[in-house]
C-alpha cells in the first residue's frame, strides 16, 4: 500500500535534456539550499503523523550534486524517523554516477527515469542522444544497487506507434508505467503534443488487452492500478485518490504547492517550510481553497456516476488548464477514466456471470490446464505482488 503522506521535494527546476513537450524545467533555477531542506524537516516534524514518502523530482533532480543529498538525506532520514519516511526520484539519470548511485541505494531510493519507446521514437520526442544517456544512467544505476524503473509518456504524435512501443518494453522486460502528455498551465509549447482524451481511452483498453494476453511476462503499472481501483472501490495513485491535504510539493525556495505542477507559479504558492505553516494555514490558502471548491465540485457534478468512489474526478491540475485556473469541470480525461473503468468493470462482471453459470469457483482457473487470461487471474497476480 502506497503511503498515506506525499511530500514532493523539487531541488531545482533546471534540467539539462530539452523535451519537445515538456513544461516543468526552468534553464534559470535556482538550487534548493540545505537550510531550505532543515525548515523542511522543522516544519514536517509536527506537522501531522502519517507514514511519509518524499519523492525528489525536477526539472533534474540529480543537478542539486551528490554534496545536496549526502546533506540533504541524513537530515531527512534522521529528523523524520517518526514517520518512517520512504523515498523515491524521478531522474533522467544522465548525471549518475557509480557514487551518487551508491549513496541513494544507501537508502533504497526507487527510481522513476523516462523513455518513450525503442531510441528512434525516443529521441524525436525527448531529443537526439537522450535514449543513450538515460540507458547509460539506467546502467549505472542497477549495476550499483538502484531499482529503476521507466515511465513512457504518449503524445499525440507517439500514440500512433503503441504496438512498437509496447514490443519495446515487453521485448526488454521492463515494467512500464505511463504517462499521457498533458497541456500545461505554465506554456502553451506542450499543447501540440497533448494526447486527445478519446486516444488515450483507446490506448488504455489496448493495453489492458495486453496486459491480459501477457500475464506474467510484463507489469503495466497504469492498468494494475486501475484494476485495484475497481477491485477495492478506492483510488490507489493520486490521480484518482483526494490528493488534496495528502500530497505537497516544495520549490527549490521553500514554497509550499498542491503538487509539483504547480511549482514556479506565484499564484499557487500556499506557504513557505521557513514559517512552518499548519494544516488549517495551508486549507485556507487561495491554492488551498481553489483546490476545497474542485471537491465540492465532483461531489456534486459527478455524484451520479458509477465511479465516482474511486476516481474523484481525475486530476485537479488537468481540470483546471482548459479554464486558466477556474473550476469549471472535472479532468478533460474523464471520458477515458470512464471508458477503461467501464470496460474492466465489464470485464470482471460477465466472469463473474459467466462462472456462476458454469458452477466454477471464481478462483478455479488453477484447476485448468491452460486457463484463458482473464481479470480475476489479473487481479489474483496483482494481490500477491
């Protein structure tokens, strides 16, 4: 189970790669100062007593150096023992080095890197030469004891190449997780590469369809969570879980945001670490609120449909671009949330009918020889991982 308590720590916002359709690095930002990481830890200690997972993202991460996390982790580490604080990175990995690899497997850091299909693919998206870096970190990284892990984004123009695509992670045993390029708040640049919410509807369903046909030979994260989420009626990643309240992000300067996507935007700053700001300082926050009326709006807007337990309306973030800031609706994505939830619901119920029909135990398909893939022996691996 994923940790109740989310704090995203964002070093800096530069980044050395320069993704066509990316909007979250700033070539001008500043580095996080470890005092900015001791208000950190002054202001979490009391803060509230969940288990807590701190997640360094970027911009690039790595770019704070290897003196920022020998500083930066033993004060984490150690200042929030009480909440047993787990960590984890999002890192194009192209500044690791066997050291710095050592000193995060020192505390069992995950590693989130991005790659986006066989390096052809890759590179027109993410720019030439950015597979063989990220691979080469990736290299490192394992060699030395970090578990890395690669998120795929589809953009509009990616999307048309899914079945290479998933070839490519299949044929290299990596799990895949994905992500749909999204527009942004912050620069127009990315809307181009957006992927259109009935194309991602269709890619979700495609690889659920695959994740059925290739049980046991790859893990797509996206579809394991979207299973759990009809199989125990609650959000399991935070898209589809109330993220507000659970999960903040903190600039490079100490600032306070609902979640890294906010980063670098006046208006959405809800505090700062350096003046330890409560719960109920955060709550009433103009971020804070904006983020109060989205609740109110899906409880009411969304209280009729079938998912509403589990989806919450999608993404906070994602409903508030098309509008500039306003809350006029629920994530544009809505209507692929609804059609892959629909379709495993669908899915899980005609086996259900279609067992009791055949007086067959629902987990009887390890008295079969050769048992058609089916959701129930999806959801049974996923129970057990």
């Amino acid at each position: 189970m994923k940790n109740p308590f989310h704090i995203m720590l964002v070093p800096t916002l530069g980044c050395p790669a320069r993704c066509s359709y990316c909007w979250s690095s700033e070539s001008t930002s500043p580095v996080m100062s470890i005092d900015t990481v001791r208000d950190t830890v002054a202001w979490l200690k009391d803060f509230r007593s969940d288990r807590l997972t701190i997640t360094f993202h970027g911009g690039e991460p790595l770019l704070a150096g290897k003196e920022f996390y020998e500083a930066a982790l033993p004060l984490l580490s150690q200042g929030l023992e009480h909440l047993r604080p787990e960590f984890a990175m999002q890192s194009n990995l192209w500044l690791m080095t066997p050291l710095f690899a050592q000193l995060l497997a020192h505390y069992h850091i995950p590693i989130g890197t991005s790659i986006d299909g066989p390096a052809d693919l890759n590179d027109r998206q993410r720019g030439k030469g950015y597979f063989d870096r990220t691979m080469r970190g990736a290299e490192i990284a394992t060699a030395n004891g970090l578990q890395v892990r690669f998120i795929c984004t589809f953009t509009s123009a990616s999307v048309q190449q899914k079945e290479e695509i998933f070839r490519f992670f299949l044929e290299h045993g990596f799990t895949m997780k994905l992500h749909p390029a999204l527009p942004s708040l912050r620069d127009g640049g990315a809307q181009e590469w957006t992927l259109e919410p009935d194309a991602y509807g269709d890619l979700l369903v495609y690889l659920l369809d695959q994740s059925l046909e290739h049980i046991g030979r790859i893990e797509i994260m996206n579809i394991s969570d979207l299973v759990r989420c009809v199989f125990t009626r609650r959000g399991t990643v935070c898209t589809f879980a109330d993220c507000m309240g659970n999960t903040f992000a903190i600039g490079p300067d100490g600032s306070i945001y609902p979640c890294y996507r906010f980063i670098g935007m006046p208006a959405y700053v809800m505090g700062n670490v350096a003046d330890k700001p409560t719960k109920e300082d955060l709550a009433h926050s103009p971020a804070g609120m904006l983020m109060a009326r989205f609740k109110e709006y899906v409880d009411t807007s969304c209280q009729k449909c079938t998912h509403i337990r589990y989806c919450r309306g999608g993404c906070p973030y994602n409903a508030i671009v098309p509008t500039y800031g306003k809350i006029e609706g629920v994530d544009p994505y809505c209507t692929a949330y609804k059609r892959i939830f629909g379709e495993i619901s669908d899915r899980f119920n005609r086996e259900m009918q279609e067992s009791a029909e055949m007086s067959v135990p629902r987990f009887g398909y390890g008295q079969q020889k050769n048992p058609k893939p089916s959701m129930m022996m999806l959801m049974h691996r996923i129970i057990l991982r």
